[in-house]
C-alpha cells in the first residue's frame, strides 16, 4: 500500500511529548505571574486553579470514529515501468478518510517518548 499525503505522529520538526510538557513547565511562572489581580481576588481557589489549568492542560487526542467520512476518486497513479525505462501512468483510486477529533492539535507533530517508565 502506498500513503500518499500527511502520515499521523511524523515528528516533522516535532520532538516527543516530553518537548510539550517542558515548553508549558518554562512557561508556567510567566502564567501565574500574568494573571489578574483583579481576577484573583474575586474568585475562589477552584476558580482561579480552573482558569490558571485550562490553559495549559494538554488534551488528549480524541478520534471520532462514528463520524468519519470517506471519499473514493478515480485517478492516474504514475509507477515505475518493470520492463523498460521511467514510469506509466495506471487507473487507480484515491480514497480517504478523515475522522474528525479533539485535543491538542500540535500532539500530531510529535512522537512517543524515547524512553518508558
């Protein structure tokens, strides 16, 4: 089978998950730091522990997979002539399915941690 187009946890200019992880670590005492005072205040501990995660919270990837839709095209696939020099163009299909989704849309750059607990 040959993928053509966009291929899941590539790790094109991605990293692990630990990468993510780390970014929102560097960035948590700027965060806390930036929240309003006003804000602060005027809300409980839960308000403000809610307001403050929200943000940085890294959500799992969700597919939605009773709502996924496909499509089949017909197409001309170029491939490499066996018995003589470059390629010919043959029938063939282009067919697709996209599930829709939630989460964290960046987790699709990266990779599996290198290492395991």
């Amino acid at each position: 089978m040959v993928v053509i187009g966009e291929v899941l946890f590539s790790r094109q200019g991605g990293g692990d998950v630990g990468d993510i992880i780390r970014t929102i670590e560097s960035a948590l005492p700027k965060h806390v730091s930036d929240y309003d005072d006003r804000k602060f205040d005027g809300q409980t501990d839960e308000e403000v522990v809610h307001a403050l995660v929200r943000d940085l919270v890294i959500e799992p990837i969700a597919i939605d997979e009773a709502n996924a839709q496909k499509k089949v095209d017909e197409t001309e696939v170029a491939v490499r002539d066996l018995f003589g020099e470059g390629t010919v163009k043959v029938p063939g299909l282009r067919v697709t399915k996209a599930f829709p989704y939630t989460g964290r849309r960046d987790l699709w750059r990266f990779g599996t941690g290198q290492w395991a607990a």
